[in-house]
C-alpha cells in the first residue's frame, strides 16, 4: 500500500518547538506491553503480531515482578520479531508502560494490554491514518474475535454497546472529548518526551494521562478502524471485579480532573440504585412497581434483540443481558463507594 510523503508537512510537535522523526511512511513503532502472570496470553498476541503487514515495529515485553513469568515464550519469537523482554519489580501497569517508554527506540510508542489480539493489518492502518491526519496520541476500538468463548463475546458487548457506558468508549459517537483507553493506544515520542508517562499506575491511569497529553497542547484522535480483539476477562466474577474497578477509577479522575465528571458516568450508579430501589417496590407491593418492572424489561429486550442481530447467537445474546446488567452493576456500585468515601466525606 502506497502511501503519501509527507517529508515537506510540519507536525504539530514541530509547532510547540518539539522534533518528531516520525513523518507518516515508515517510521518506527515501539509496541509496549505491560505483563503480569498471563504467560499464555502474551503467546497468542505474539502471534498475532507476526503476521503484521507493516513490519518496521519492536515489541517491548515488560515484565511487571511477575512469578509465572513469560521469558521463556517471549524468547520463542526471537526469531520472529524484533523483540526485547524485561523484567522488572511489580509497580503497576502504568509504570511498567513507563519503563517501556524509556526503553523504546521507536518514533511513536504503541501500548496493548496482553489480553489483545492484533489484526494483521493493524498497524498499517495505523501508518496511513498518521500519514493523512497527524495525531500526537490516538486511540482505537475493541471487539469480539471469532475464537473468543460466548461469555467473552457477551463481554465485549456489554463494553461496547449502545445500552450501556461501553457505548461511550471507542466510537465516532461518544459522549465528551476522546480519551484513548491502554488497552489499544498510541503516543508520539515528543507527546511522551513534554507531557511526561503515567502519573498513576491503576484506577484511570489511561484517561489522566490522555487528558494530561491534551493539557500540554497535543492532537489526539480515534482512529476507528485500529480495531483490537480485547478478551478482557474469561469469566462474569473476574467481569464484576474489573468493573467495580472502573467505577472507583472514574472518582479517581474525578479528584484530579473535576471537570471531567460528566452526567454520563453517573448513569451506572442511577441504574443500580433504581434496580434496587425496584427490587423494594416488588417486596412491598407498592403501585407502581408494574411500571418499573416494564420499563426494566424493555430495556434488557433491547439489549437481547440488538447483540442477537450483533452477534447471530440467541445464547450470546442471552449472555449479554447477564453481562451489561454486570457491567452497570459493578460500575455503579464502584462508582458509589468511592463517591461517598471520597468526595463525600473527603477520606484519601
């Protein structure tokens, strides 16, 4: 695929006095992956990345204090990729990205979570998007692959749907500015070398840092078709433990960024308590439960007949139900428990 020079084009790293050799066609992309015991996982996104029809890239392999480290499978694709493995003391995803940072030789750093399978053509779109429309961080996507198990793909319904917060993530559409989630994220090197890595390791980590990369002046956009396969969690009780998760990291960035709280994010916890405010209205007979119950089973059907006709499984469609009412769930009461802790009675 032939893309256009743009030798003669001033970034705007250029602009805020920044240099940037990455000048769309061919530059260098340093992937960063943060891992911590999933040995198996970062197998099969090497794999993946074999396969890539844009091949000048690095893999960074940070291994974050892990006690099944994953040395021996990343030395496996030696030969394959251009590929360096490290290990560190266990500090959190975000510092473990940092490390990678500050390893990298690439022009524009890539970060994916180990849990991702990478397209073939992920990075060639990733070129030509840059090449076209110069963006100093950039986001993209996630969706189900073919091989994922049904709860899998009835996860990454729930996280991407229009019923639910996931709606607002990864889309042309969404709700506020664009913040690029870790999962499927790209920073340029004068983004990194001004605004600095992670300032937190977890509870937001990737939204502060986006907003903090805006705040110092830099482009970023989504890049919609830098799709990624995201497995996210295997099972519903690991799906509430990670959602629960992002509703406490969401008063996390509440606390550094107030005017990043939108409406939106208080949906989950309006969901739950008007769950269980109807739970209640059942128990004790009240009038006008009927409503409730209606407007409840309207919405659940909603979400059944679209992931049906998304998905084309009456069994996935099902498992969406259980899986968004997981995902508001657990948002909801995270969001709630760090809300009252946090801002209002002010405990650190």
């Amino acid at each position: 695929m032939a893309l256009p020079e743009s030798n003669t084009t001033k970034h705007p790293d250029e602009s805020l006095g920044l240099a940037s050799p990455f000048r769309g066609s061919g530059g260098l992309f340093s992937i960063i992956i943060p891992l911590y015991n999933r040995p198996q996982e970062i197998e099969e996104l090497l794999a993946t990345l074999t396969k890539q029809t844009y091949t000048n890239f690095e893999v960074l392999i940070i291994e974050d204090g892990s006690k099944l480290d994953a040395k021996a499978m990343v030395n496996a694709y030696s030969g394959k990729l251009n590929i360096r493995y490290f290990f560190k003391e266990n500090a959190g995803q975000g510092f473990a990205r940092n490390y990678g940072f500050e390893h990298a030789k690439g022009d524009y750093f890539v970060v994916f979570d180990s849990d991702c399978l990478i397209p073939p053509n992920y990075l060639e779109i990733v070129n030509a998007s840059l090449a076209k429309n110069w963006l100093d961080a950039y986001g993209g996507p996630d969706a189900a692959h073919d091989s994922f198990t049904d709860v899998q793909k009835a996860i990454s319904y729930a996280m991407t749907s229009p019923f639910t917060t996931g709606g607002i993530r990864g889309n042309k559409k969404h709700v506020g500015t664009f913040h690029p989630r870790s999962f499927n994220m790209g920073v340029s090197r004068a983004a990194w070398q001004k605004a600095g890595g992670f300032l937190l390791t977890r509870l937001g980590e990737d939204i502060e840092y986006s907003i903090r990369i805006q705040k110092n002046g830099f482009k970023i956009g989504l890049i919609p078709d830098a799709i990624v396969y995201h497995k996210r969690r295997t099972s519903f009780s690991q799906f509430y433990k990670q959602l629960h998760f992002f509703g406490r990291a969401r008063i996390n960035i509440y606390k550094h960024f107030p005017s990043e709280l939108k409406l939106v994010h208080f949906f989950p916890a309006a969901f739950t308590l008007g769950f269980i405010f109807t739970l209640c209205a059942n128990v004790f007979g009240m009038p006008f439960v009927g409503i409730l119950d209606a407007l409840f089973l309207i919405f659940f059907l909603l979400i059944f007949f679209h992931s049906c006709t998304q998905n084309r499984s009456l069994k996935v469609a099902l498992l969406s139900v259980v899986a968004s009412f997981i995902q508001l769930t657990a948002y909801g009461l995270g969001f709630m428990q760090d809300f009252i802790k946090r801002v209002v009675f002010k405990q650190s």
